[in-house]
C-alpha cells in the first residue's frame, strides 16, 4: 500500500516485484482516488499486469497491490486481489488463510451475497461488509468483530470507500509500515518499500493500522487503543533487490555463495584462537550444554539442513538429535527443558512456526535458525542465530542452504568444543573453514562442464541422486532442486539404500548423479557404482580432482575441490545446484518462478 504525495503507481509495482516470490499465480493493484476506483488485475506473472497499467493515466497517490499464490481457486483474474464486496463499498488485499470460510459463505449466501470468484477472501471482505451493516459499527470496529470469527492466520489491508479509510491488520502473519515524512508503506515484507522510506515499524499481532490520505497513520492494539510505534531503520542493501549482471536471482546467488560463507563466519570465529562465538546464544548456552539430546524441526530444503546437522551433532557433540517435518512434528513427545530448533530462511514458515510455538507450550528451551532479523521465529524462540544469508529472492534456496548449514555446522563445533567432546579435529576442521570460500569459488568453475551435461540430459525424465552419511542430505538437495525449477521427477537416497528397492528403476534412460567424494564412505561408494553400472545404468559422478578409481568407472564426472570430509556438503552442493539450475534452463523453464511454488509458505 502507498499513500502520500506521490503517484502511487510507481512505488506499487516496485513492491510487487519485490514481493513477487511470495506467489506470481497472479497480481492486481487498485488505484484509490476521488472518484471511481480504477482495478488493474492480470493472472500470471507480473509483467502481465505492467501490460495493462503501462498505458495508465489515473493520477492516485492511494492504492493498493498485491501478488497472490493461489490457495482457494485457481490462477485467474477473477480470483486476483483486490476483491470487492457486493456493495462495492470495501477492498481488500489478504494474505493467509481463512479455514472457516465456507461456513461463512454458507451464511453470507443465507443473508443474500453471491459471489464472482473462488477464493476465501471475496467471502472475508463480505463477511466485514455483513458485520459491518448488521451491527452498524464502522470499519474497524467490523473488522475487529470479524477476526474473532475467523479462523487462521492473516494479514489484509481493507479500505472503505464511504469513509475514506484504509484499516491494516495483522492476524498471525507479517505486516510492516514504512514511514518517510508524509508517505505511508504497508507491506508483508519491508524490503518492498527500501529505498522508498528509511524508517518503519512492525505492525505486530492483533494490531491495526489506520490509514487516511493526509493524515498521520495511527498504529491501536485489538481494544482499539492508540499505540506508540516502535521506529526502527530499514538497513538493506538495494543491490541485493537486483539481478546485477546476472540473468536471474538463482544464478547470482548461487554465485554468491563464497562470499556468504565469509560473511557467515566474520566475527563467528577466531582462527588464531580457534574460538567460536555466537551472541544470540549466550541467554540459554549453559542449559544447551547440559542437553542430552536435541530435536529439529524444519520444512524443504531446511529440513535437508537440519538432517546435516544431525550427522554433524551425533558425530562431534555425541549426542543423539532427531529430525523431523514441522508439519508433522508431535509436541507431546516434548518434556520441559527439552531442546527443540527450527530453522526457516524467512523466519515465517507457519508449519515451523507452529511446532515451536507447541514445542514452547510444553516447556522446550526454542533455539532458531533464520535469516531475517526480527522475523516471527526470530521473536518466537529463546535464543538463535541469523544466518546472514543476505536477501534471497530465488524461489529454489541455493545460498540459504549453505548459510544454514554454515551456522548449524558452527554450532555443533562450538558445542563440541565447550563439551570437549572433540580436540585436535576440531582445530583442524576450523582452519581448513578459513580456506572454504575460496574452494567454494573453485567449486563454481565446474559450470561449463555441468551446461554442457545438463544439455545432453535435456530429454531425462526421472533422476536418482545418491550419497552416504554426510553426502544424503546433499543427495535429497540436490533431487529437490532439480524437481522444484525443471519439474523432472527425482529421488535423493542413501547409496546403500539402491540394492533395497531403487535397483529395479535402473535402466539406461535414467542417469544416478553419485556423490562420491573422498570420505569415509568412499570405497563403499564406489561399489554402488559398480552395480549400477553393472545393471546398465547410466553414472554421473560427483569426485575429487585426480580421482583415477571411479573415473575408470564412468566418464561422466564432476570435479571438485578437496576438502574434509565433515566440511564437503557445502562444497558438493554447488555442483547439483548448477545441474538443477542448467537443467531447467536447458528447457526453458523460469528458474526464479517455478509453477506452484512460493518462496515463504506462511500458510499451513
């Protein structure tokens, strides 16, 4: 949302960009002014709305935009925000979920209200209206009756025509507003508005932002009492919001992944003392100590993180960790003093959100690792560690990944450390951690060859992806990445698994990428390929430079650095997200927007 002074044209679609890997299904913007409002709504991509409002001549300095993700309904203009109710008097943008809308529909359509599209928040934005006539309450009021009516998160932006006034609330969800002198921002992410306002505020739960065109915005708590906003200063690097000289935001981050690293261990480490230090961690080290155990919950590619990290605790720390899909995490396992961390690149991922709010309701000591300072984790849990990934505008997590793995890998260092449960490897694997960005950069220079490999696989249809103990995790990445952006079918395994089922699938039409570097696991490996090969099947193998074993094996290979064995996932990653990402783009498909993906998934 913009109100000031300005068109608000220009500063709506620099925020839906901005905000278009949250969802692309569709995008619409309404411009407010004295007259009639003028609706713009296209399905797809944004350009597809650029189209329509290129030739726009509505001089508005009030409006409203939105980018959805098809939840209820499918991607088409009549299901694209905003929505109007049937008296034409409100507007609303929403994000979330309303669970409970088809009751709600049911008794809208009881009191005569029909409806022109499919999705729950045509039923929300009448369901105000209702409240708002039968009881005759103005709009906040309605709105506040409402949402104690209403079930599941959200965050929405309704604005009356009658009165003149725009109502914000945040229900769950996320929602920030940018302030710059006479100018108002709202937005479920504030890098929207960077470089438009220096100053915001969140508008936290049960919250509610006024908003009247030359006034100043009014931020009340759900009894309808004036608060005073919390000013904090927006500290975003706009060239983090740009593709630079890249084509798209996966292959630049991707490509910034060495510097990532540096960036994650700047002030994290001390390689002459080899100390590790972690401020967010200080409040609740002592009872992390003493813990006998750890459980992790994560979703996507987090989870994927939170299984390295199991290797890593289990093999440095001795003790045991669980892993498990926050989806389907039970928190009546959980006793208190239990050690429950959820990792989520936003920090708003609700299935995560939801099993550490239970993991806390249960007495659990909640450790977070994210990448948003602030996020609804990040105020959630008692203690963490941000990532600093920098802004990640690629739907497909490529240097997220790393970065989790980085601090998840230093905490289990750490850990191990103050236990003295490690010594002399300890030492070593920190010193070889200062020499990791540049073997990750090296680890880059295997991009022709990989273009050049995913060209011949252009017609390749299903994929195995293979690994043994710290590479599996790897493996799993690497087959998500490749079914998230090029829409192939793709398994990531443990590579002794192959002789228990995954055999029978072998055939020469189908490659198995095998991560087979240097490592514990190495001869093991190494066997497996031998059988695949034996059964016809067609290896691409995953080695260490001067590998002469298994390329007398298969003389498809992708050479990387050498690096210890605890530290090669963050090297051996690279290449499977090169393949995924040439892959894809060998086909034609939009790495940046894959088809039904979102980039934050804040529903459940």
């Amino acid at each position: 949302m913009y109100n000031g002074k300005k068109l608000a044209l220009p500063p709506l679609l620099t925020g839906l960009e901005r905000l278009e890997y949250r969802g692309y299904d569709s995008a619409g913007l309404v411009l407010l002014e004295d007259g009639l409002p003028a609706f713009y709504k296209a399905p797809g991509q944004l350009q597809n709305l650029r189209e329509k409002v290129k030739n726009s001549y509505v001089c508005s300095s009030f409006g409203m935009a939105h980018t959805r993700w098809a939840t209820h309904g499918g991607a088409t203009e009549a299901n694209a925000h905003p929505h109007v109710s049937q008296s034409q008097d409100l507007i609303i943008v929403h994000n979330g979920i309303v669970e409970n809308y088809l009751v709600i529909k049911k008794k809208l359509e009881n009191s005569g209200f029909t409806f022109y599209s499919e999705t729950d928040t045509e039923v929300l934005v009448n369901f105000i209206e209702l409240i708002k006539i039968d009881k005759k309450l103005d709009l906040t009021s309605a709105v506040q009756v409402a949402l104690s009516e209403i079930v599941g998160a959200c965050a929405m932006m309704v604005y009356s025509q009658s009165e003149k006034l725009l109502v914000a609330v945040n229900r769950g969800g996320q929602l920030f507003a940018g302030v710059n002198g006479s100018e108002c921002f709202v937005a479920s992410d504030k890098n929207a508005f960077a470089g438009y306002s220096k100053n915001f505020f969140e508008i936290g739960n049960n919250q509610f932002l006024l908003v009247r065109s030359g006034k100043e915005p009014k931020l009340l708590n759900f009894n309808l009492e004036v608060l005073k906003p919390e000013i904090e200063e927006l500290d975003v690097d706009i060239n983090q919001l740009t593709k630079g000289d890249y084509p798209n935001f996966m292959l630049k981050e991707i490509h910034e992944q060495p510097e990532i690293m540096r960036q994650g261990m700047t002030g994290r480490i001390n390689f002459k003392t080899q100390e590790i230090c972690f401020g967010g961690l200080d409040e609740c080290w002592e009872q992390i100590k003493q813990a006998s155990s750890l459980v992790i919950v994560a979703c996507g590619t987090s989870f994927h993180a939170g299984l390295l990290a199991k290797y890593w605790l289990e093999k440095l720390v001795n003790i045991p960790v669980k892993v498990e899909y926050a989806s389907e995490f039970q928190a009546a396992t959980i006793k208190a003093g239990d050690i429950v961390l959820g990792i989520s690149q936003s920090g708003t991922t609700a299935d995560t959100i939801v099993a550490l709010e239970a993991a806390k309701d249960q007495g659990a000591i909640t450790l977070g690792v994210c990448n948003v300072v602030n996020s609804k984790m990040a105020r959630l849990v008692n203690a963490g560690i941000y990532t600093r990934a920098g802004v990640e505008n690629g739907v497909a997590s490529t240097k997220a990944f790393t970065a989790q793995a980085l601090a998840l890998l230093l905490f289990a260092l750490k850990l191990a450390n103050d236990k003295k449960t490690i010594s002399n490897f300890n030492l070593r694997i920190i010193n070889q951690l200062e020499s990791l960005p540049n073997l990750m950069e090296q680890a880059l220079g295997s991009e022709k060859v990989i273009r050049t490999l995913a060209r011949k696989l252009k017609q390749t249809t299903n994929c195995l992806f293979l690994g043994r103990g710290y590479s599996f995790p790897v493996a799993l990445e690497g087959a998500l990445k490749l079914k998230e952006i090029s829409y192939v079918h793709a398994e990531g395994l443990p590579a002794g698994e192959s002789k228990h089922g995954p055999l029978a699938l072998i055939d020469e039409a189908m490659p198995v990428i095998v991560i087979a570097t240097q490592g514990e696991f190495y001869y093991k490996t190494m066997n497996n390929i031998s059988e695949i090969k034996h059964h016809g099947g067609r290896v691409i193998a995953l080695v260490n430079k001067n590998d002469n074993e298994i390329t007398g094996l298969t003389k498809e290979i992708i050479v990387v650095p050498l690096v210890d064995d605890i530290l090669s996932p963050l090297i051996n990653v690279i290449p499977l997200q090169l393949f995924a990402y040439y892959s894809a783009f060998s086909r034609g498909k939009d790495v940046d927007h894959p088809r039904n993906l979102a980039k934050s998934v804040t529903t459940e």
